[in-house]
C-alpha cells in the first residue's frame, strides 16, 4: 500500500488517492517560487532504462571493479574492458525514450517556477522530454557525450561505438593525443566541481527541493536535500521505497513517479488542487 506524509504526517493511501498526493505536491509548486527538482535512476524506470544491479543487469556481465578510474587511466587492458562495457551500454539505451515522469517535469518549467533539475542520471532523458539543456545538471555525466580528459575536445559517440562495432580500438586525441572517455563519472572519479557546486548552491537558495526517484544514499549527491532544508526551503520526496531523509521531509510520497508526477502537472496547469 502506497502511503504519504504531509505537514509531519503519515497517511495510507487508503484514505487518500494517488490523486490526492499529487494535488498535495501541486500545492507545494503552486506556493514555491524557486523550484528545483533532483533525480534519481527510478525516474527513468518506466523507461525500462536497463538496471545495474538485478539479476540481469550488466554488472552480471562486467566487473565494476575493472571499470574504475584509476584503471582506466592506467590500463589499456582496462580501457579496452571500459570500451566493450560502453558497447553494450549504447546499444542496450540507444532507443530508451523519455516517460511520463520526464514529461510532466518537463511541464513544470513552463507551468511553475522550476528553476532547475538537477540529476544523477547519466540517459539525458530529461533533456529529451523537453527541458532546456541550461536547466540540467548532471552531477554524473552524460553516457551521450566522449570527451578528450586532456583538453576536452568533443567527439560523437555515434562514431565511437561505429569503430567499436567494427572490433577496432578506440583512438586517442586527434587534437593532444590524449584519452577519450565518456562524460560519465567512473568510480574513483570525482565529480565535475563546477556542477556539484552550483547544484549545491541552487539547492541552499531555493524555496522548494522535489527529489524523484532517488535512494538519497549517494554522496555526495544526496547531502543536496539536507543543504536544502537547511536553507529553509520544504522538501517533496517521490519515491517507491522509503529513504533515509523522509524523516525531513514535508511531504513525502510512495508510489510511481510516472502517475504521480503527471497528475501533479495537470493539477497546477489547471489551478486543481
């Protein structure tokens, strides 16, 4: 049974709809005038993005370990690994759209005051569903674009998995000669200052934080709503299992982000709620 918290209060969805929670978060965007929404991998579930972790997924099928940062850096051994794992990534999300939670928050810029999204998402999905790329950061990456880690000369991924296709290596810099490597943070890599920083400082300035589909058990990416509160903004938290930080939060819900946040859309662009 779904259920959400209001004001401090826990309530069953027996007593209350799933159209009733999202009227409550609608309220919650109607009043703010500085929204930022933060997202987690369970916003882009019904995009049936594949899962790392469950039986299945592709780390039944590659060693995280081997993909680290340092390896990368230091093996060619661990960057051919690097490159066969991104192979099948491309392939796997290549065709993945963007779903209704994309949607209605991509709705929210024109119809509330979201000032931005910021992300743990590597798919780009909400830049897809229609948010302006100026309002996404993504505090991991993006697996759409191959930089150069030496002077960050851009190359298309296309092109890169096309040589992959055809079994051949990846190539160096043809400007420095130096690595190419998705956007993507490895493990052992630290997060692009710039973003982190600014994603912090939108979180401590606004007056409104909706985290989406997130564990919020990720660091430091998940310090973001509590440098929220702290700031005294309220806190939504929209996700099918209980987090650490609901014990915080204003308004917390259980439920799919896909229903609930294409509710709560339709109910602030018709003033229902």
């Amino acid at each position: 049974m779904k259920d959400f918290r209001y004001g401090g209060f826990a309530m069953s969805e027996k007593n209350n709809t799933g159209g009733e929670q999202a009227k409550a978060l609608a309220r919650l965007l109607a009043e703010s005038r500085d929204t930022v929404i933060f997202t987690g991998a369970g916003i882009s579930t019904e995009s049936g993005l594949a899962d790392f972790r469950s039986p299945g997924g592709i780390w039944d099928r590659f060693d995280p370990e081997d993909l680290s940062y340092p390896r990368f850096i230091s093996s060619a051994e661990s960057r051919h690994r690097y490159w066969k794992f991104y192979q099948q990534y491309w392939l796997e999300a290549m065709d993945v759209e963007p779903n209704r939670a994309h949607f209605a928050v991509a709705r929210l810029e024109k119809s509330a005051n979201l000032t931005a999204v910021v992300t743990q998402n590597i798919d780009g999905l909400h830049q897809k569903a229609g948010n302006g790329p100026e309002k996404v950061y993504e505090l991991h990456g993006n697996m759409w674009e191959v930089r150069c880690l030496s002077c960050s000369e851009l190359y298309p991924w296309e092109d890169i998995l096309a040589l992959l296709e055809e079994d051949k290596e990846v190539h160096n810099c043809e400007r420095c000669g130096g690595l190419l490597k998705p956007t993507t943070i490895s493990f052992g890599q630290s997060l692009p200052e710039n973003v982190l920083r600014e994603a912090q400082e939108l979180c401590r300035n606004c007056d409104l934080l909706i985290c989406i589909g997130s564990s919020l058990v990720v660091y430091p990416a998940a310090s973001l709503p509590e440098q929220a509160k702290n700031g005294g903004a309220k806190l939504a938290i929209l996700n099918r299992e209980p987090t650490p930080l609901d014990r915080i939060a204003d308004l917390v819900i259980h439920g799919e982000a896909g229903e609930i946040m294409s509710w709560a859309a339709e109910a602030v662009e018709t003033n229902s709620f």
